[in-house]
C-alpha cells in the first residue's frame, strides 16, 4: 500500500529507449549496458567512454540521425479534447473523464506519433506539424501554444540519443474544454487532408494508445494534468 499514489517510484530511474540495442535506422549495435552503469561517475568497461548525455551511457557514441552533437530541440504539442457520446456529455471510465488526442502518421512509418518533432535552428514550429496544418493556420497554432500549459521541458528518451547527441523538448498541452470551441473547429478545418500518405485522427487516449513510448510519457503528463483517465 506504501507505493499508491506514488506512480514516479515504479518508473525506471534512467532511459531505457536510448539504450534500444538496435540503433533506429541501421545496422549498428549499442554496447549493453546495464542499469547500474549508466550514470557516468560509476566506472564502465573500457568501451563506455565519457560521453555528454546528462542522463548517463547510452553505449553508442557519435552524433547518430541526429541533426547535432550536444542537445537536439525539439516541439511536441499534445492536442487534446474531452470524449464524448453522440448527446455531447463526456464520456468516463472508472470515474474519470476521457480524453481524445490529434495524433499523425506520417509517410514511411508505421506508427502514430504526436504532431511535433524537431526544430531547426531559428524555427518555432517542427516541420511535422507544419506538414499537417495549412500554411494560414501557422500563426493560429502558435498563439494555441502560448496558451497552452507546460507539461515536460528537458532530456527526452529516445532511440537516437547516443553518448554525445540527445533530444530535448518541450511539450505544451493545448485542451479544448468545450465541444463547440471555435479554434478547435478551426484547427480541424486546416487540418491538411491532400496528402494521401499523412493519416491524421483524434485517437482515444488510455495506456494502450499506439504511439512511441517516449509520447506515451507526454500522454500519462498531460492525463495527470487535466485529472483525465490514462
């Protein structure tokens, strides 16, 4: 009974992604490394260099897919709105209100994602999700944003960080309380519908949601936030 209440404690204490042993997109393989070796002041066999990752060994060292060496930026939007049945009321599951969240898949990938993802040097939307809006929303999105609340700013864990590259980001909860809200209407009528290959939906949001596991962590933060069923 101790640990109820207390989710944080059964989450693993160091990233798990960014020791995959199959590096995303190759053929290159991680040197295992084991839980208690991740934190760089515990000494490693000779191959587990100091790297910079702040979270420790990820047993590969390099830049790998990523853009740059050090910290890769990145923008996740978690757009979300209540679920609900065909009278309007919202729908619960063991008392708690249900959630809906925009979700993408995107060309060449087999997975659903969040709309967001890496930020050029300068740029303040992620080529993802200009993709999936129209152009005339962009500055729309933005004020959403600004609106939106802070859920996670720092180290991301992700299947491409390496010893000396990793991604950071920032994720900002945009929640439409109401079923006519005039953005939320706005936002589904730019939403980009002419490329046969972007599949974009507003998914039912709980535990088992498809989605890369690292945007699993943003959902559970979000659900918290609004008090939403997870």
């Amino acid at each position: 009974m101790e640990l109820e209440g207390k989710p944080e404690e059964s989450r693993p204490p160091c990233h798990v992604l960014a020791r995959n042993l199959l590096y995303p997109g190759s053929h290159t393989r991680r040197f295992p490394v084991p839980d208690e070796k991740v934190p760089w002041e515990v000494r490693a066999p000779p191959r587990c260099h100091p790297g910079r990752n702040p979270m420790g060994r990820t047993g590969l060292r390099g830049r790998g897919r990523l853009h740059c060496f050090g910290p890769n930026h990145a923008l996740h939007p978690v757009v979300t709105r209540w679920r609900r049945n065909l009278d309007g009321s919202i729908i619960r599951k063991s008392l708690k209100k249900m959630l809906e969240v925009l979700v993408a898949q995107y060309p060449l990938s087999d997975v659903w994602a969040l709309p967001g993802g890496s930020l050029e040097p300068g740029e303040t939307l992620p080529l993802k999700l200009k993709w999936i809006l129209r152009r005339e929303f962009w500055p729309q999105f933005q004020n959403l944003l600004k609106q939106g609340t802070e859920v996670h700013k720092g180290y991301l864990d992700d299947p491409r960080n390496t010893d000396n590259a990793w991604v950071e980001t920032v994720a900002i909860s945009v929640h439409f309380e109401a079923q006519n809200d005039v953005e939320m209407k706005r936002l589904n009528s730019f939403l980009q519908g002419c490329d046969p290959e972007l599949c974009i939906r507003w998914q039912v949001l709980d535990k088992r949601i498809p989605l890369h596991a690292n945007h699993k962590e943003l959902l559970r933060k979000v659900s918290a936030l609004l008090g939403a069923y997870y």
